[in-house]
C-alpha cells in the first residue's frame, strides 16, 4: 500500500509547483503588483500522512484539508506532530457551527478560509476566545464568496460580502480577517476569455479594501486549484490551493 502511494513524486511534485507559481507571478500584469507573491496551500485531503510528512521535509508548510473528521485525525496524528511541529493547517470545507469546537481545538490550525456567514464567524470569534483567553493571537479566517452563483456551492454572494467583511473587521476582535476565497465554477474553458470567477472575487476584493480603506495587499485573495492556479495568480490570486498537481488523483470521496 505504502510502497504504491510513494510512486508520486511529491517532493518533485512540490517543486515543480513553485516554479509555476514564480512564473505565473512574473507575468501578473502590472495592475495587479501591489499584490503579495502566492502563498502555496498544497491540500492532502484524502492523502495518507506519510505524504504530508514527505511534502514537510521538502519544505512545505502549510496544508489544507476539507473534510471535519479527516482533519482532526492528521493534525493530531503522533506521527505528524513529531515529523511537522510547524505545520500550519488551512480548513477549506464547510463548517458546520456544531463542529467549530472540534476544529479550534487542534493543533497548529493557521486559518479557517471558509467562513460565509455572521453565525459562524460569530461562533468562531466566541469559540476561541473561550479556548483560548483574551491574550492568544487571534485567529486567521477568510471570508468564502460564492462567485458562480450556484446553489450548491458554499459561500456569502458577492453582493452580500461588503457586509459581512466589515462586520467581522469591526467587531470579532478574536479573529483577524486576513481576505477572501472562492471555489469557483469547475472546469471553466479558457479560450473564451478570463476566469468570470476570478473577475468577480477581484471586484469584491477593490470594493472591501476601497471601503475599509485598507491597503490592496492587506486583504488576501484565495483562488485557483491544480487545473488554474496560473490563471487565478495571473488575475491576483495570493493563496493557491493545489491538491491533485502535487499529491496525483484523487478518487471522488462517495461518504
Ligand atoms: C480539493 C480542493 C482543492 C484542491 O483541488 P485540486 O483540483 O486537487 O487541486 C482546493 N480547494 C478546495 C476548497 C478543495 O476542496
């Protein structure tokens, strides 16, 4: 079992990656170049811990998983708090508020990127404040918008996220906002022009920094996956997701 999952390259896999995200930056036009350079999220959701552990020595830090229960096993897992004391875990599923404790409580969590309501940035900013007191940094959370519109995809509209932005900045002092994520419509076909997802997600994110008179690199935009993380870093992307590019097919999960 061990000996076919370790046929992927991964440190290979991590590398070539980088080198992408390097290039697809130097072509970000000049618009764009207040922008950070991308941070690499690689997401191990399905993927055996030796993986994560093989992506770690490579270098590679932060890691996003998408599934409650998948997530508190690796972040606790011996192996991976021996082998990664600096992992820095990125949650990019949905969270249910019932579920908010199970996940604030793990070890190393960095940053929750999918918050898409008031109710659950509300139970985050009092969950950790309860686990952690008054004196612990806060925690870092993204605001996911629903940019394609469509009804199963998670996520506050782009109309509505102005709003929820500002309500969190303002008053969830236990959390630090630190931008915005999209998922985005699957498969999008680029010979008929730029990513309408990718469009749309840099509107709200000119409006929230106008508005908030922040600077545009204060508010991070995290979009692009294995199949667009050029093109998203091209249009503005800060923090890429890739999963399959580095870590190789993933069967579709059937529970
Ligand atoms: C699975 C997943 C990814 C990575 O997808 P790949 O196509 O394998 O790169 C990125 N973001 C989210 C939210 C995901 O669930």
């Amino acid at each position: 079992m061990l000996r076919a999952m370790s046929e992927v390259n991964v440190k290979a896999g991590i590398e070539c990656i980088l080198k992408r995200i390097e290039e697809a930056y130097a072509r970000r036009p000049a618009e764009h170049v207040k922008m950070a350079k991308p941070l690499l999220v690689a997401v191990s959701k399905t993927k055996p811990v030796e993986m994560i552990i093989e992506s770690y020595t490579a270098g590679q830090r932060h890691f996003g998983e998408n599934y409650v229960q998948e997530l508190v096993e690796k972040a606790q897992h011996p192996d991976i708090l021996q082998h990664c004391p600096e992992i820095k875990w990125h949650f990019i599923g949905h969270l249910q508020n019932n579920k908010i404790n199970k996940i604030l409580k793990l070890p190393n969590l960095y940053m929750i990127q999918t918050v898409d309501s008031e109710k659950l940035a509300t139970g985050l900013d009092s969950a950790w404040g309860k686990i952690h007191g008054d004196n612990k940094t806060p925690l870092s959370v993204l605001v996911q918008v629903n940019t394609s519109g469509e009804e199963a995809k998670n996520g506050v509209q782009p109309s509505e996220t102005p709003a929820l932005f500002k309500y969190i900045h303002n008053n969830l002092k236990n959390l630090k906002l630190e931008g915005l994520m999209t998922i985005g419509a699957f498969g999008f076909d680029y010979t008929s022009g730029p990513n309408p997802d990718f469009i749309s997600l840099m509107n709200v994110h000119r409006l929230i920094f106008e508005e908030n008179a922040l600077e545009p690199h204060a508010v991070q935009v995290s979009m692009g996956m294995s199949d667009d993380f050029e093109k998203a870093i091209e249009a503005g992307s800060t923090i890429v997701r890739v999963g399959s590019a580095i870590f190789g097919f993933r069967p579709k999960k059937t529970a």
